[in-house]
C-alpha cells in the first residue's frame, strides 16, 4: 500500500518504505493513505508559507522520511487491536467476511 501511495510523491533518498510499512504497523489502508497525503500536504503548505507559491518555477522539496515520522507520531491508527481480534473472533465463529 505505501509503494501505491507513494507513488506519485517526490521522495526523498532517504524514504524506506520498509521502516514506513514498520511504522504502519496496525495502520488500516485508509490511515496509510492519509498518512502520505498529510506528508504531501506538509511540504505543499511549507512552500505557500515560504512565500515561494507565485514563483512558477517553484517546486515543494521532496518528502522526507523525518516527515513521515513526524506524522506516525502525531497519528494512531483508527483500528485498536481490540477491534481486530473482535473481527477475527466473529470471521472464526461464522467463516465469512
């Protein structure tokens, strides 16, 4: 999922989708793709802040992987463990989705 969301975001060298997918860990798709729009979000809003938009020329800096960090950290995902041992007590019980 990350190698998808990523995809079309300007990544910087030092991006490890391994650590990310780490990080993710208990994450739903949903949260691993609002986790990279934030970090797109993030370096869009430094460059309107920079005053730098109006240039043409102008381009965000690439995505870095202390940025994704900082986002693992302000964010939890929205499915508790708990949650999924409740899905995976009710996929036992009736062996369906």
């Amino acid at each position: 999922m990350l190698k998808l969301y990523t995809t079309h975001l300007n990544l910087a060298s030092d991006v490890d989708l391994h650590e990310l997918a780490r990080l993710s860990e208990g994450f739903s798709g949903s949260d691993i793709r609002d986790v990279c729009q934030s970090a797109h979000l993030r370096v869009i809003g430094e460059l309107f802040e920079s005053g730098l938009a109006s240039d043409k020329r102008a381009k965000p800096r690439p995505i870095s992987m202390k940025d994704f960090r900082d986002i693992f950290e302000e964010r939890k995902p929205s499915v508790s463990l708990d949650m999924i041992a409740s899905y995976n007590r009710w996929f036992d019980a009736f062996k369906a989705l």
